[in-house]
C-alpha cells in the first residue's frame, strides 16, 4: 500500500477536538491502542455522518469531504480520556 502523506499527522480526541484534519479529502486513521477505538465522521457544523469501530492497531483511510470533521474516542457514546484514545489522523493523497 503506496501512502502519500500530505501533512503532519494529528490527534482528534473526542468531539471537542474534532478536525477536518486540513481539509482533507482523504485521511488515513491510525489507532495505537491495545484496544478497539470508535472513529466518529461529522458534517462541519457537527451534525452526525457516521461512526464505525476500528480494531486495535488497525490502519484504514476514510474519504471525506474537506469540510467534514473526524475524531476518535474510547466508545460508542464519544467519552475516554483525551491523551489515552491513541488515534493519530495524517492527510493523504488517495493512491488505490
């Protein structure tokens, strides 16, 4: 798998924290955790997308639009502790 990052990679733990990550069209989701984590997709204004489950030190690339937000958390109801949540958030050129 070719990634092309096109800025540095970031956190977005929890909705207080979620980012368009620069403006991406196209984002690849790291988690570092021992534990599965719960990556939450929000219109700008913070009007709920979707979410799905991303398995313990899973790796995937999520397409957006630039103006939408993305974060991470410990469970399905956005809560965890910002700092523990371990989900990194890094632009990329779509290469596949």
């Amino acid at each position: 798998m070719l990634i092309n990052p096109l800025a540095p990679l970031v956190t977005a733990d929890k909705v207080g924290n979620a980012s368009n990550i620069s403006n991406a069209g196209c984002v690849l989701v790291v988690n570092g955790a021992d534990q599965k984590r719960i990556i939450f997709l929000t219109k700008a204004d913070g009007t709920a997308i979707g979410s799905f489950t991303m398995p313990r030190y899973a790796m995937v690339k999520v397409v957006k639009s630039s103006s939408d937000k993305i974060y991470a958390a410990e469970n399905a109801s956005g809560g965890g502790a910002v700092g523990d949540i371990f989900v990194t958030f890094t632009k990329i050129g779509f290469t596949d």
